[in-house]
C-alpha cells in the first residue's frame, strides 16, 4: 500500500487509536495466559508448565503484538485492528474513517 498523507491532528488520532488497539489485543492475549494461572492454581498445570506457557507467551504473542504496533504505519496499526474486531468503526473519526476503509478492507478480505 502506498504511504498516506495525514494532518498532524490525524497522526495524533491515530497514534491514540493504535494505543487502545495496541492494549486491548495485548489484553486479549494475557486474558489466554491468565486461564493458564488459574489452571495453576487449582493444580491443572505444575509450575513447570505454567513457566513454560509464560515463556511461550512472551516469545510468541506479546512479542508479535509488540512488533505490529511498533514497527507498523500508524494506518496499519488502526486498520488492522478494526478489521479483527478490536477498534470499532465507530471509534474512528469519519474523515479518518473515509482514508482507512480500503486498507480495512484489505486485513478484512480472504483474497
């Protein structure tokens, strides 16, 4: 994709907006690694095990989600979040809205 223009008050927007998708993926993730805790807690899962997930975790979603957000266009790291679900349409100003719905359509399309 080509690499847009914005204003200076839509760069802000959308490093806001990559801020709240950047936590509520990290949220989702960690919500994951949580049932993992509680399985160690009622002794599902040895302590061992529960190091081994943590590990795995870290390595593995939480550095990927890192690397989206911090290494993305500030268009890319809104898009793909509205697309996955984790940013509302609503949520993003129209002027906003109307730049980003085709890269939205891009994450969104199987094609």
């Amino acid at each position: 994709m080509e690499n847009m223009k914005f204003t200076k008050s839509q760069k802000k927007k959308l490093r806001e907006l990559a801020g709240i998708a950047n936590k509520r993926e990290l949220d989702r993730e960690m919500e994951k690694l949580y049932q993992h805790f509680e399985n160690w807690r009622s002794g599902k899962v040895s302590c061992f095990e529960l190091s081994d997930l943590i590990h795995t975790f870290h390595q593995g979603a939480s550095r990927e989600i890192w690397k989206i957000y911090a290494y993305s266009d500030p268009d890319t790291a809104v898009s793909r979040p509205v697309a996955l679900g984790l940013l509302k349409k609503e949520e993003i100003p129209k002027d906003l809205l109307d730049i980003l719905d085709s890269k939205i359509g891009f994450f969104t399309d199987p094609d």
